[in-house]
C-alpha cells in the first residue's frame, strides 16, 4: 500500500514537471536564423549576409544549449531540438557561404584585372 502511493506521488511530481516546463527563450530563434542562414549562402556577395546570420546562430545555440544543460527539467525537449536543428543549418550555411563568397571575390578580382587587357580601362 505504502509503495503505490509513493509511486503516485512521484508520477503526480513527473505530471507537475511536465506540465510546468517551458520552451527555451530563443529557440525559435535560432531555427529561424538558421535556415536563413542557407537562404542566404547562395547569392554571390550577399552570402556575407549568410556568413553573419550562421555566426550570430552558432553563438546564440551554444548558449542556449548552455543553458538547457543546467537545468534540463525546465525545459522542453523540442525546444532544445530546435537550437540542434538551427545549429545545424547554421553550420551548413556558414560553409556554403564561405565558400561562395570567397568564389565571387576571386571572381570579382579577376575580373576587374583582365579589363585593362580587354581595353575597357586604359
């Protein structure tokens, strides 16, 4: 008898907890910048913009996973699966941004050194 009421107390505890958690404060956040991050990374210069957003998410997602890390039954578990989601389309955008930004660059520069030789600076 005296078992099944500590085992309803601390399902009833375990009901409270859950009940109570809430989402983590910039979660939505960093999902967000995330996926623009990738938007972003594809359009030659502009992928700077890419590289800013996928920097300001990657600093955003290690302090809320921080965060959730001190106190796990605060919050909710989607909440912490959507800093890991926007971590990792941060990651992939920043990448690809590098990537192409660096590329237009070297692009832009040979360019404007073979204009002499096409006669159009003299």
């Amino acid at each position: 008898m005296g078992e099944q009421a500590f085992n309803s107390s601390t399902q009833a505890e375990n009901a409270n907890n859950t009940l109570f958690q809430q989402n983590l404060p910039n979660s939505n956040t960093i999902l967000v910048l995330g996926i623009l991050s990738i938007v972003f990374c594809w359009w030659h210069l502009v992928s700077f913009i890419g590289i800013v957003m996928g920097i300001i998410t990657l600093v955003l997602a290690k302090r809320e996973i921080a965060v959730y890390t001190s106190a796990p039954q605060k919050y909710t578990l989607s909440s912490l699966n959507n800093v890991k989601t926007g971590r990792t389309c941060a990651i992939i955008g920043l990448i690809i941004s590098i990537v192409i930004f660096v590329l237009a660059t070297l692009f832009l520069i040979g360019f404007l050194a073979t204009l002499p030789f096409w006669g159009m600076i003299r």
